[in-house]
C-alpha cells in the first residue's frame, strides 16, 4: 500500500482575486500561501474546451494534459513553484469537469443540458 504525504495546510482555495490581493491560494480562514499556487488542471481543459483555438488556452491544456496516474486519474495540477512540481491530488471534482470538458469537444461543443430543455439531457448526434 502506498502511503501519501500530506501537509499543512490541507486545503486551499483558489481565487482570481480575495483579500483584496489577485491569484491567490487563501485557507478557510483567508490566510493567504502563495508558494502553493499552481496551474488547475481542471482549469486548463475547460478553457481549452471553451476556446480550442486560443492559443493560450491550449498552452496551458499542454502543460498539464500528461500529469496523471494511469490508475487513479487526473492530478490537480502545476505549482508554480517548480520545486514543488506536480500537485498529485487525484480527486472526483478535477476527474469529472475534465470529462465534462471532453463531452463537450466530442459533442462539437454543445452542452450536454440545454437551457431550454427543462433540465433533460439533450441526445447526442
């Protein structure tokens, strides 16, 4: 069994802007840790999903598109402090909007839930 190394603090969010302060990884309590923001993985396939010919958007769908475990799924994502490398958090949440963002290039970029359905799920081509 593989034991996985976890730190302090155990969770963060991740902010385009809290505390009066951009891009910021701040804990429950809004103290802010710099030194673990990184590039989301999620993140960068959604705004790839959303705008496939940006190229800026497919630079950051590059960077992370290989940081996975074969049997676990997707990791978070990138810090951006190099010498912390990969966030090798594999959770429901990244796993799941990553293949929701591939649903949607498959489904040539319509929604699986149309707004104008009621709630049903559109069927696919």
């Amino acid at each position: 069994m593989k034991i996985l190394a976890y730190r302090v603090p155990y969770f963060l969010y991740y902010s385009i802007y809290a505390n009066d302060e951009p891009w910021q990884a701040v804990n429950t309590r809004g103290k802010a840790y710099p030194q673990f923001r990184f590039l989301s993985t999620k993140a960068a396939f959604s705004w790839y999903a959303l705008m496939p010919n940006d190229s800026y958007a497919k630079k950051l769908r590059d960077s992370v598109q290989n940081l996975t475990d074969e049997k676990r799924g997707y990791f978070s994502g990138l810090y951006e402090n190099r010498k912390i490398g990969v966030n090798k958090s594999v959770d429901v949440n990244t796993n799941a909007i990553i293949l929701e963002s591939l649903l949607y290039q498959a489904r040539g970029r319509r929604p699986l839930v149309d707004k104008n359905s009621g709630g049903r799920i559109q069927e696919g081509e």
